[in-house]
C-alpha cells in the first residue's frame, strides 16, 4: 500500500509499519529461520567454548575431578560402582569412556577401609600411575563437548517451548555467564544437572500441553537424565510430577479419549521412564558389584543412620527396603541428605559471621547477587516484570510460570540446605533465570515492534 500523491509521505510511512507490525500477528515479520538458528547457536556455543578455554587454560584439576574421572574408568572396566557413589554415574561414565578409550591404567579394585582410603586410590591412578596433564586435556574436551550438547538441547527446547529469539538470550546469557564459563570444562556435575534441569522442565511444559506420547517421552528421558547427573535431581523429579498433575486437571479435555485420568497414567509413564534410564546408567543392577555383595566404604545401613531427620532418614530406609533405585544411587542420596541437607560440621565465614553446618537462609540469593553480573541481573529482573505485568503473549504465562515456580522451589531447598557449595550448587537458579532473559529479549522487542 502506498500514500496517494500530495499526502504527507511521513504519515503514510506510519501507516505501512502499522501494517507490518499488526497486533494481529505480531511475530509473523520476526520469525527466525530454522536453518539460521541452529547456525547462531552453533555459533554462540563455539564461541563460549572458546571463551572458555581461554579464561580456564591455566586451571588445575579441582579437589573431585580425579576422583569422578577415576570412578568413571573403574564403572566401564570393572562394572563396578563401590568408588564414589556420591554421585550418579552420567559424568563420570561420559568422561570416563573417553579417558578408558584413549588410555588410562588403573589398578584393581579392592575394599576401602573409608573415604580418605578411597580418594587416595582414585588420585594415585591420575597423578601417579597416569599422565595427568595428558589426562586433564582429554577430560576437559569431553566436558566442553557434553557441557556444549546440553546447552544445544536447552536452545532447542526453548525455541519449541517460546521461540527461537528467547533460546537465543536465554543462550547469549550463559554463554556470558562466568560462573557457567568457569564450570564449562570442570569434570562436575553441577552444570551438567543445572542445564538438564531447566531442559527437562521446559519440556515437562511441552509434554503437560498437549500429551503427545513424543513429547512425552522426551520430557522423559531428559528427566531421566537429570536424575542420573546429581542426587539434587529429586527436586526435578517433583517439579515435574506436579505440574502433570497440575495441567492434567487444569487444561480442557481436547479429544475423545483424553481425560485427567488418561493424563494421569501418561504422567507416571514419563516419571517410570526417568527411573528406568537411572536404572540403566547402573547397568540395569541393584548391587554396585558384580557379585551382589557391598563393597562401599561405608556400609549403606550406616550412611542411613547417619541421617538424624526422622523424615529424611524414613525415605532413606524406605528406599533401601523396596529396592526402587540402585543401592549406590541410595548410598550416594544419603551422604547427600547428610552433608547437604543437614550440614557439614564445618565452620563457615559467611559476611563476617561465623556459622557451623548451615549459614544463613538468605546465602545461596545473595551468592547469586554478587557472581551474577549486574548486566544479566538486570535483564532477567526486567524479564520477570515483563511476566508479571502480563507483557507476553498469551501462550506463554503457563510455561513462565512453570518456570518461575520452579526456580523459586530451588530456592526453597536450598534455603534448607546446607551452604559449603557456594554459587556451584545454586546453578539450576541462574540457568532458570537465563531464561526470563530471553523473555525479556523477545518480549521486549514485540512491545517496541507492536509500539
């Protein structure tokens, strides 16, 4: 459409972008193509594993990489998880089978008498019997690699989730992220679970929507990886579970054949998926040895009593009873439940004050504060009002708020948690809050568009 001859020319220049920008279909002149997104965040990830191994170069192993790098090799060679159940299997068998594969001598497995006499079999395998710097070098590219494919697979699930220009802030703000820079080549688990956390949460919005038996299975198997990266999973695994129940009764009946109580039975088919491929990064086995016998350096029973929390330690014997996950799995949640829910008996300096076992409830939104930078605090406060102050499209309120429900769960625990980990055991929050960045990025964008 063009202005008639004589009639001010600035006036009909308004008139063509009214046009184009219509609030009818505000993102119909914006879409981002398939092809150039997965160009951009290949491009982006390149870039943050770059910045990566240039700000990490001159780092040294951290207290537990020897030990997981160790553990994984033993888990492939032996099919044996005695050495250190602290943590599910997924890191340290992703590392594991690519430092077993290029070369790695260790020695037989034997009983340990405790934790010290554990850690120091697993540092004398890469310090001593091994060449560590050969070592490191290939540990840190398989996490740039695993690190980077979580990171891809959280783009991919925003962009299906919201669109591709939310995937892409949500991605551009972990790429700047220092802490997830500084974490990125680290044989931990700690991004690992934070970046399968916020995908499978995404994707539990996707799956509860429209309960397709594809998104479904999706949503479980990215559950099931979570659970098999960090004991802090089952907080995932809850989050997910209550909002299938949630949206099974909350959206209308679509079809003939779906009902809350169909939905239902979907739900705890995605949550037995999850169990089933925890289960099989055990190897499909209860025991952590081959021949059924214990063999940690503590015996399970004890861990469990460790536990003084009559509620924690009454999940704890009940799992041991039923057998609904593999004992390590079990023995690791323990030491988890102890040290990380009721506290090291360690003294910790936090502002200025001297706490035991626990700091202050405020410690893991303040840690947050204060490594987060200012830039990308910002962004994602402005992404949360743009929720609040209902600036979205309309489609996007449920799985928002999904998301912010969940973050603010995270906080909840870690509330109640102990605070030795630092900033480390809070990512789940800062990738979570990536994604109001993305929020804000898109819906910022559409409110000056449609302006």
């Amino acid at each position: 459409m063009m202005p008639r001859e004589g009639t001010n020319a600035h006036a009909g220049t308004l008139h063509i972008l009214s046009l184009t920008t219509s609030s009818a279909n505000p993102m119909s002149q914006r879409k981002i193509g398939f092809d150039t997104f997965v160009w951009l965040v290949l491009l982006l990830v390149g870039l943050g594993i770059m910045r990566s191994a240039i700000a990490t170069r001159l780092d040294g192993f951290t207290l537990d990489e020897a030990y997981h790098i160790a553990a994984g090799v033993s888990y492939l060679k032996d099919r044996d998880f005695r050495i250190n159940p602290e943590h599910p299997p997924l890191v340290k068998l992703w590392v594991g089978s690519v430092i077993a594969a290029t070369g790695f001598e260790l020695e037989p497995l034997r009983q340990f008498s405790d934790k010290p006499d554990e850690r120091a079999f697993t540092q004398s395998a890469v310090f001593q019997r091994n060449d560590p710097d050969s070592v490191q070098r290939r540990a840190r590219t398989a996490m740039f690699v695993l690190n980077g494919l979580l990171l891809v697979s959280l783009a991919f699930a925003l962009r299906r989730g919201f669109d591709a220009r939310v995937a892409l802030g949500a991605l551009l703000f972990l790429i700047i992220d220092p802490t997830v820079a500084a974490h990125w080549p680290v044989v931990m688990t700690d991004l690992p679970v934070a970046l399968l956390s916020a995908t499978a949460i995404v994707l539990s919005t996707l799956a509860f929507r429209d309960w397709i038996w594809t998104d479904l299975a999706v949503c479980s198997l990215f559950l099931g990886l979570t659970l098999a990266a960090k004991h802090s999973a089952p907080v995932v695994l809850l989050s997910v579970a209550l909002i299938g129940m949630w949206l099974a009764f909350r959206r209308p009946v679509q079809q003939v054949g779906d009902s809350s109580g169909r939905r239902l039975l979907k739900l705890g088919a995605v949550l037995a998926g999850a169990m089933a491929i925890l289960w099989g990064f055990y190897f499909f086995r209860y025991a952590e040895t081959r021949g059924g016998q214990e063999a940690f350096n503590r015996p399970l029973a004890d861990k469990i009593r460790d536990v003084n929390t009559p509620f924690y330690h009454s999940v704890l014997a009940g799992m041991a009873v039923t057998h609904i996950v593999p004992r390590a799995y079990i023995w690791g949640f323990a030491d988890t439940v102890h040290a990380g829910m009721e506290g090291r008996p360690n003294p910790q300096l936090i502002f200025g004050r001297l706490y035991v076992r626990k700091g202050p409830k405020y410690f893991f939104p303040a840690m947050i504060a204060m490594k987060l930078p200012i830039g990308l605090s910002v962004l994602s406060l402005f992404g949360l009002i743009l929720f609040f102050a209902r600036r979205l499209p309309a489609d996007w309120n449920i799985p928002a708020g999904v998301i912010l429900a969940a973050t603010i769960l995270f906080l909840l625990v870690l509330a109640r948690g102990a605070t030795y980990g630092g900033i480390r055991h809070a990512l789940p929050v800062v990738v979570l809050l990536s994604i109001f960045t993305g929020l804000f990025v898109e819906g910022g964008s559409l409110r000056i568009h449609e302006a």
